[in-house]
C-alpha cells in the first residue's frame, strides 16, 4: 500500500524521504510528481550477484568482496588519505579514500561485515581498491546492494549536495516503487502487448529499478523502449492518417504542355532517379489527397530541376507554385536557376525577400494575389499576412529542417490544402527514415549526372600546413576561389572563434596577403552574412574564412579549393557537406583536411572521407560512430529524445512498433474503441502540443 493520500500526482516532496530541500532538487531535473519518480531510469547496472575471495582477485578486476574490517585509520603523506583493511579469511585487500574522508570515517568500526565493489589495483604487492562502493553487514543494517543487479541512476551536482546520487535515489526508490508502481494502469491494448509478447508496464517499471534476473530486466528494458518508440509511430501515423483522409487536394491528372516543353528543352538527360521520383511525384499530385512528399538526394544530385519540373505541372493548370528557402542566397539562387529553365516560356517567376523597398514589395506581391506571378521564390518572407496567394496549389520547402513547425504550417495555409515536396540535402540513412519522415512518402535520388563534380579528397598532418597553402596561392592566381573553415563547437565557442581571427589575420597579412579574403561567422548578423555570401558567390572575394557550415546548396561554381582546420572535430556527414560547397563548376577541385588527432579512430573515420563521395554511405558510417543526436546536431529533426530507446541500435524495434502503431490507426484512426480509450488519453496528454501541428509533417 502506498502513504495514506499518496498517489502519482502527489508532489515529490511529500515523498517519504524527500522534504522541501530534496524535492527542489528533484524538480530540477524534471520529477515534479510521485509518478515521475517511476521514470527516472537507471543509466547502466552493476551485476554483484558472484562475490569473489580476495585470493582469487586479479589486477583490473571489477569485482564484489565480503569481509571484516581489520584496520583503519587517517594517513599523511604528500596527500591526506584514509585507509581500510579487509579480511575474508583467504586474504587482505587495502582501501584507500582520498575524497570524503570524514564522512568514510564515521562509517566503519574495526570486526565489522562489509562488502565492498570496485576495481582491483595492485600497490605495493597488496591488493587495492581505490574508493570502492560500500554495504555494511552489521547487526541492524540493510544490505541494499550486495548479490543482487544494481541499478546505477544519473545523477547532478545539485543532486548530490542533497545526498541524492546514485545510493541515495536507489534508497527513496526503494520505498516507493512497489507501492507507486502498483497505481500505475497499463494503457497499451491487452491484444497488442499479448501479440507482441510485452511485460505488463507495472512489472516492467518494478524490474527496470530493481530486477530479479537478467532475463526479466532485458524483458523490462524491451517494453520501455517499445513504449517509447511505439508513441512516437503513434504520432507519424496519426499526422499521415491526416494528411491522406479529410483533406481534399488538386488532382493534377495532366502533366500539360508546359511541364512538355520544358522537358523536351532541358540541355541535358535526367538521371534514372531523377526520371524514376518524377513518376513518383506525379502520381501523387494526381490524387485526390493532397502530396506529402520528401526528395532526399545527395550534393549535386539534382534535386532543384526536379522540383522545378514539378512546379510547372501546377502552372500549366492555371495555379501558382512557390518555394520556400531558408536564406535570401538560396531562394535567389532558386530563382536564377528557375528563370534559366523557365526562360523560353511567358511564365512569370517573382522573387520575394525582407528587406525590399515598399514600392518592389507592392508591385510583387499584387503580382501574387492577381495570379500575374505563376512561380513564387522566397524565404520566410513567404509567410508574411501580407503575401496573398491568387490559386497557390503546389510548395517546394528547401532544407526543411532550417524551418520550424510553425513557419512550414503558415506557407501550406497560403493555399487550399496545396501539394507539398520536402527537399533535403542531407543524406540520412534507411534506417533513419521510418522514424525521421516516417510521416511522408519518401523519393531518393540515388544515382548522379554524369560529370556533375570532380573533387579530390586529402587528409594531411599539420606540418604540410605551408606548402597547403602555396598550392592555394597558386590556385586562386589561376582564377580559382576557395573555402578555409574552421571548427566552432559550441563547448570551446571562444578559443575556436579566436582561432579562426587569428587565421584570418595571418592570411590576410601574410600567406594570401595578395587576394581579398573575408571572415565569416556566427556572431555576424544575418544581413553581414548574406553580404558575405553574395560578394563571394559573385567572386568579388577570392578566400572565404569561415567557422559556420557554409549554406548547404549555395552555389559557387569558381570555388575549387576547400580547406578544413581540425578535421577530427566535424562530424563525417558534415564533413561531406562542406565538401559539396566546390567542385560545381566541373573543373577539377580539392578538399584538403588538415588533423593531427591522435588515435586509430580519429584517422579511420577521416579516410572514409578520402575513400567515398558517397554521401549515404558516409552517412551510415557517421550514424554507427556518433549517435542520431549528434548525426543531427541542432537541426529540427523532430525527433523526441528518448529515455533509453535508440532509433538507431533499436531498428528492429522501431519496425515492430511502427508496423503496430499504423496498424492500430488504421483500424481506428481517432483511437475512439474502448480499447484504445487509456492509449488516447496518455497520447493526448504527452503529445498535445505535437498534435497542434498534426497536418504539417
């Protein structure tokens, strides 16, 4: 039975144990409630299940002893320690305390039981365990960790200062999981967790704190990743479920005279992808649904004549189409290439930015709202209440992530239920995809135009630091521009930006004295940056200095040179990004990675660089390395952040899940069956402000 009046809503200080001090703490780190404390989930565990005799230690060990306290006593030398000596009747080992003397101290009295854990050194011919974790064995005491699984919690500084780390929350929950666990309703459907041969939560949450065997805590384990995971599936389903029932689109069954036209007049043959998603993207806008689709391809795939051709079949039906990029140097870029291709037509293309004088602004967006404009190209300027769509009926959104929910909501409310195509440059693996864009029809552009890109990737130490840069010299004295980027991590923000600074000042001074060099970085405004980028795509700089990722998609066909300062500390995937920057005039070009990083590691992952320009298979490679949360790093990918679930080692159960969620809303899209009524509620509570959102995608 839990406390008299203590349930899961009950604030965490009127926990037994806790108190006002201990309960601020905790709500620091997000348990504000009884229930949370459930939640709260070990970070690893030890097995002390095997308790070893000190004779059959070896050097290195971790392992678990039982014995009786011989000595103890405060040592001085060069530093203040406190040492203990154990028997066990085969042997003695020494423990040594250099931190929390006092406390140690006070706990240990000479013939008491003891069990220790910790790592086996030897010092001195004697066996040493340098503050060990501790059980006392004496009359009155609870042994909580000795022979069994222990579950080790994260814990803070803040924490700690309460008594709260890992001993101490084992103790507080200890008390409450069985009462508190008990109140917990298991709101998966009882069809669903029999099919899927899940432990019942209650037990699931008992176990995952205090497990009885390895077999029912991989068991617990599995359950609450499936939770995890099977929600988030939950969500994609219920927004594609959205998107495709309801929702009445454009049904573009013609592909028309223009989009003809315009095929017949490309200066060159499509890929076999490119020809293979415009089948795909046709299809769909020839539904009655509206498309929801992602084109994902590779640097220099050729994504943008895609989109384009897409955008004429719309036209060529008397509507509007619009793209929406997340930089005024990638929407201009957009719409140079647009007038290129639409060039020989009496379309009217329109290009809408901030900044523009009142009297361009007035005249474009009445272009827009008399349908004057067939093809609209902007930025977030786009959304603005005062851009009025005549008849919009197909959105190309560039670099997606670059936009939040919200911005990406307000340009597909610009039109009546508008086809949508979703560009990405950034490859993500297969494996990813179910639970990246698991909500949308996915194309990828697998294969490449021939001659697109020849780039020459190296991976050089710092001592070839000089001649690097006179074969630069030489380079930019041809006509050729180039690219030095230096890391900026968010840790060491300072000494990074001082470093690109100083750079810039040598090589401005001295290395490259002779060209016209700039620095570009993240604490410059947004309209010094697009000034940055404009002067260097229009080749009125010859070096771009810069320790932000250069847009992805920018356009510099004369930059044939890039150079990358402490390789070691970019992700591969970024890596392969920067490299997309050059090389786009065909000419031959050269990435040079300089890195002195010690470690096997380091240059392995550095010559998969070298080796490939296989952007997916990089991103693979960069995914198993570092995690899908680094793989992303501040971009918007949507993905809520588990408490133990990985969508990346967890694939297997990503699947089940995800095949059991849309299953689920298939049969019973708004979960109104009386099965699924504790499902719902827990959905709606913990995905309310998700949901908000739920056409969007």
């Amino acid at each position: 039975m839990a406390e008299a009046g203590i349930d899961l809503s009950t604030s965490i200080q009127y926990l037994k144990g806790i108190g006002p001090k201990r309960g601020a703490a905790l709500q620091s780190i997000g348990i504000q409630n009884a229930g949370d404390l459930l939640y709260y989930y070990p970070r690893r565990y030890l097995d002390r299940r095997t308790i070893t005799s000190i004779s059959d230690l070896k050097k290195d060990d971790s392992a678990t002893i039982v014995g009786e306290v011989v000595s103890m006593g405060i040592e001085r030398g060069r530093k203040k320690r406190f040492r203990l000596i154990i028997e066990d009747g085969t042997g003695y080992i020494s423990c040594v305390w250099f931190n929390g003397i006092r406390y140690v101290q006070n706990k240990f009295k000479e013939d008491q039981s003891i069990a220790l854990y910790g790592k086996v050194g030897i010092f001195g011919n004697q066996f040493t365990m340098v503050h060990p974790e501790f059980d006392l064995l004496g009359e009155g005491q609870n042994p909580l960790k000795t022979g069994a699984i222990i579950p080790v919690y994260p814990s803070t500084e803040e924490l700690k200062k309460v008594k709260l780390d890992s001993n101490g929350m084992m103790k507080i929950l200890k008390n409450s999981i069985y009462p508190l666990s008990s109140q917990v309703f298991d709101y998966l459907p009882k069809e669903l967790i029999a099919k899927e041969n899940l432990m019942e939560l209650p037990e699931a949450l008992r176990q995952i704190h205090f497990c009885e065997d390895e077999k029912l805590l991989e068991q617990a384990i599995h359950r609450i990743k499936y939770d995890e995971l099977f929600f988030y599936q939950l969500l994609l389903a219920v927004r594609k479920q959205s998107a495709k029932t309801g929702r009445v689109g454009i049904k573009f069954t013609h592909l028309g005279n223009l989009f003809k036209a315009m095929y017949k007049s490309l200066p060159f043959e499509l890929t076999e992808s490119q020809q293979s998603v415009l089948k795909e993207i046709q299809k769909d806008m020839a539904q009655r649904e509206p498309m929801q689709r992602l084109l994902q391809g590779d640097v220099g795939s050729g994504k943008t004549v895609v989109a384009l051709l897409a955008a004429s079949v719309p036209i060529g039906s008397g509507y509007q189409s619009a793209i929406m990029a997340p930089t005024e140097i990638l929407s201009k870029q957009h719409y140079n290439n647009a007038v290129k291709l639409f060039g020989n037509t009496d379309i009217n293309i329109v290009h809408i930015v901030g900044g523009q004088s009142k009297s361009e602004r007035r005249k474009l967006l009445d272009m827009v709202s008399s349908g004057e404009a067939n093809l609209i190209i902007g930025t977030h300027a786009l959304i603005y209440k005062d851009v009025v769509f005549h008849k919009l009926g197909f959105v190309t959104i560039d670099e997606q992530h670059r936009f939040g929910v919200e911005q990406r909501s307000e340009i597909m409310k610009k039109g009546v239920n508008p086809d949508i195509l979703i560009m990405s440059a950034t490859p993500i693996p297969r494996s990813l995809g179910l639970s990246v864009y698991g909500d949308l029809d996915i194309s990828v552009l697998t294969d490449m135009p021939v001659g697109v890109r020849n780039v020459r990737s190296e991976l050089r130490g710092s001592g070839s630091r000089k001649n690097i840069y006179e074969f630069i010299n030489d380079k930019l004295k041809e006509g050729g521009q180039a690219f030095i980027v230096y890391p900026l991590v968010e840790e060491s923000e300072k000494m990074d930006l001082l470093a690109a600074k100083e750079g810039y000042k040598l090589l401005s001074e001295d290395l490259l004295r002779e060209h016209k060099l700039a620095l570009l970085h993240g604490r410059l405004s947004s309209k010094e940056k697009e000034n940055i980028m404009r002067e260097f795509s229009e080749g009125e700089i010859d070096v771009l200095v810069a320790t932000t990722v250069i847009e992805v998609g920018i356009d510099v066909p004369n930059a044939n040179v890039m150079l990358v300062e402490n390789a070691e500390r970019f992700g591969l995937s970024q890596l392969h990004q920067l490299r997309g920057r050059i090389g786009r005039g065909g000419e031959k070009s050269y990435f040079i990675m300089i890195s002195d990083a010690k470690g096997e590691a380091a240059g392995k992952r550095l010559k998969v660089i070298c080796e490939t320009d296989n952007g997916f298979k990089i991103a693979d490679e960069d995914l198993k390395q570092r995690g899908y949360g680094d793989f992303f790093g501040k971009q918007q990918h949507g993905i809520p952040k588990f408490r133990l679930a990985d969508i990346v080692t967890d694939i297997a159960v990503v699947k089940k899940a995800r095949i059991a969620a849309f299953e689920l809303i298939k049969n019973d899209p708004h979960l109104r069956l009386p099965a699924n009524r504790l499902l719902r509620d827990k959905f709606m509570k913990d995905y309310a402000e998700r949901l908000k959102f739920i056409e969007t995608g």
